[in-house]
C-alpha cells in the first residue's frame, strides 16, 4: 500500500504537518510521500481521488484503488496511518 500526504507549503497547518511527517518517520522508519495539490501532477492526483480539502492523507492499495483517507485537522494518529504502510 502507499500513503501520500497532500498539503500545500506556507500555510497555517504546514508545522503540523512537518511535525507529523518527522514524527511518522522516527517512530515507524517510513518516509510519507508528499505531494503539492497545486503542481500538475498534484492537481491530477487531486482530481483522481476527489481531494479538495488540505491537508489530506490519503492511503491506497498498490493498484491505486482508494483504501482511507483523513482530511483536514485535527491529523490521524500515527497508529492509525501505519497500519497501512506495512
């Protein structure tokens, strides 16, 4: 499975954001992809799975099908994301 975390960079959830994302990685050795919702390719993922809120983490299967998605604040637990990146 992949899971990727869609946020833009410079606003007031980025702190949040980059603390989850260190954190995700010290406690579990996984790197979180990151994608830029207003990049062309962030733009097409966005419009694949119906993102219009940020930020958003997003979990899919390795085919691409949509397995959860967490939108906006308060973020998931670190628990709660991992289960699908192992």
């Amino acid at each position: 499975m992949k899971v990727a975390v869609v946020y833009k960079d410079q606003t007031d959830y980025t702190r949040a954001v980059t603390d989850f994302l260190r954190d995700f990685q010290h406690r579990t050795g996984h790197v979180l992809d990151t994608i830029d919702p207003d990049s062309s390719e962030g733009v097409l993922f966005c419009n694949t799975y119906g993102i219009i809120e940020y930020p958003t983490i997003i979990a899919t299967s390795d085919d691409g099908v949509m397995q959860n998605t967490w939108n906006g604040l308060p973020l998931p637990t670190i628990s709660e994301v991992s289960y699908y990146v192992q």
